[in-house]
C-alpha cells in the first residue's frame, strides 16, 4: 500500500485521520512509512504518531520521535507558513498556529520523552522553554482538575513540561517556578505537573475499584455553576446507565463551542465539548460496554466523534482514561491583534 502520494494537509488532524484509518486496518508499516515521509510541519500528526508509537518496537519509536522534533523546529521557519497555505493575520495572531503547533508537539513529547537519551531529551526540553519564554505572552485559558487555571500561554507550556525539568534540569525548574506565578501555584497542587496528574487519577481509580466503583456521599464537584448539572448527570449516567442527559450536556457545550458570533478559536482537541464527549463514552465504555458505541451518533461532528471514539476503545481496552486540558479562544475584534482567551 503506497500512501507517498497522499496530499499532505496544513491540518495535522486530517493527517492523524489517514493514520489512525491505517492503524485501525493493521496496516501499521504503511503508518509508520506515511509519519516518517510527512514532509511540511503543520500537517505532522502529533497527535496520532502516539497511537502509532505504541505499535512499534524501540528503534522505530525512536525514529517518530526523532521525525516529530525534526518537523516541530521546521516549523519556526518563518516562510513556511504562507507557502503551505496557513494565513497571516497580523500582530501577534500570526503567532496562534505555532503556539498551536508547538502544544500538539509537546503532548507528544511530555510522554514519550523517556525513550531518547537524557542528554538529547534536555536539549528538547530546554529548547521548548526558550522558545516559550522568547514568544509574546498570549492569553490562554487551561484547566487542571478542579482548581487549578491557567490564562498565560507562557506558564501553560512550561507547566505541561515540567514534570519533564523535574527529572533532568530541576534548577532550571526552580527558578521558572519562583519567576511566574500561575506555574507556582499550580506547582504547589501538581508537584511534578502531570506526573502528578496521572498519580492521583490512579489512585482515585484504585479508591473507586476498592470500594465498588460508587462515589457515594463523598462526592464533590466544583466548575462553574453550568458545569454542576453535567457533572451530577455524569454521576448519575455512570450509576445508572443512562448516558442520555451526559450527553446533552456535551452538545450544549458543543453549541457554544461552535456559536457562530463567538467560535471557539482553540484546537478541537481542546473544546470544552471535545472534553465532555470524551469522557462521557469511556464512562459509558466502562458502564456499557460495547454497547456504548451508539452514543456516538449522537456527536454531531466527525472529528469531535473520533476523538470520543478513540476514548470509548481506551475503555473497553481497559486502558486509564487521559488527563484533558480544555481552551476556549474567542476572536477578537477586527481592530486588536491580540488572543485572549476567555471562560
């Protein structure tokens, strides 16, 4: 199967698609060869390269790695972007598709970084932060949990990689963390940034499958006050089995997501919408089982559908549901050039 051929996209969603359609066939080889032949950085599949990587031995997993950090430092090429068709807006919202970029990127690497040496993960780790302390400080809204949010773009991308400073430059961790706020609180909840994240939702996970996988009375919610009925209809969904009333929650979110006088400008990966469908059909995958897949007709978008899809095989696989991060990026008025973000 020859996939040379294939146009390749400024959309790295439409070439994660092609990937995950090969990998769901078996056609692993033919992944592998189409990911390490992606040749223009903004349709790199950073996303789907992980599901690929899981399939390949250690030398070929290296080899995407390695083809990922290649098409993320192309990526600061300042021709490509009109070249490849990605429009320039002005100010700093020409900067918006590589922060966009460099996060896809980071996602990938935040969990695969182990497997290059420590010397070479440094030097990436390092590079991420200069880059993130050279760019404009755009506006962002990021959450954690329950109580933790983050507005600045900057300390978003040097919280999501400092689990990774943790391990290899602590001093350099240290001294990001007395110099910006945002990253100081939430490193005062996430000690080590998602390794912490992933350490609690384990534990909580083991908690829940010790006492029968109820909440009983000790269940707590937080959010804004929408956000309280999704979360009690979510509980009640997982208890009961009807995920129906979960489910108009998402789409709710959904049309907010897409409004038409205020879309949400951030990636879909990071919808508030994209977030619920996702963790509705795993729960829906733990509570149903196979028979959850005819939840997702009721997603009305393909790609939000495949995002959820990918989580309801996560379930039924009985691999642990992923932490989400969800952004919502409203336009801005024609007459500014700034990104804010807002809740």
């Amino acid at each position: 199967m020859d996939f040379s051929s294939v146009r390749r996209f400024p959309n790295d969603f439409h070439s994660g698609t092609l990937v995950s359609i090969m990998l769901q066939h078996g056609h692993i080889n033919a992944a592998f060869d189409y990911v390490i032949h992606c040749d223009v950085p903004f349709s790199f599949p950073f996303g789907y390269a992980t599901n690929l990587m899981h399939k390949l031995d250690d030398e070929r997993r290296l080899t995407v790695l390695r083809r990922a950090i290649d098409a993320w430092r192309a990526s600061r090429d300042g021709e490509l972007m009109p070249k490849h068709g990605i429009p320039q807006i002005g100010g700093q919202s020409d900067l918006i598709p590589l922060l966009h970029l460099q996060l896809h990127f980071i996602h990938l690497f935040q969990w695969q970084w182990k497997i290059l040496p420590p010397e070479e993960a440094l030097t990436v780790v390092r590079e991420i932060v200069r880059i993130a302390m050279e760019q404009p400080d755009l506006g962002t809204s990021a959450g954690y949990g329950e109580d933790i949010r983050i507005t600045s773009s900057r300390e978003h991308v040097l919280f999501e990689v400092l689990h990774i400073l943790r391990h290899l430059d602590a001093s350099l961790a240290e001294s990001l963390i007395a110099n910006h706020e945002q990253l100081a609180v939430a490193a005062r909840r996430y000690p080590d940034g998602h390794e912490t994240i992933y350490q609690e939702s384990e534990e909580r996970r083991k908690q829940l499958v010790a006492s029968g996988a109820t909440c009983g009375s000790g269940f707590v919610m937080a959010g804004e006050p929408r956000d309280f009925a999704y979360q009690m209809a979510l509980r009640q969904s997982s208890q009961g089995g009807d995920f129906g009333p979960s489910i108009d929650h998402a789409l709710e979110r959904y049309r907010d997501d897409t409004a038409p006088d205020s879309p949400n400008q951030a990636p879909k990966s990071f919808w508030p919408s994209t977030c619920a469908f996702r963790t509705i059909l795993y729960s829906a995958g733990k509570r149903l089982g196979p028979e959850a897949v005819i939840l997702l007709d009721r997603i009305p978008d393909d790609d939000l559908r495949l995002f959820a899809q990918i989580e309801l095989a996560a379930a039924l696989a009985g691999l642990p549901e992923l932490p989400e991060t969800w952004r919502k990026q409203r336009r801005e008025p024609p007459t500014r050039h700034s990104a804010r973000a807002t809740m």
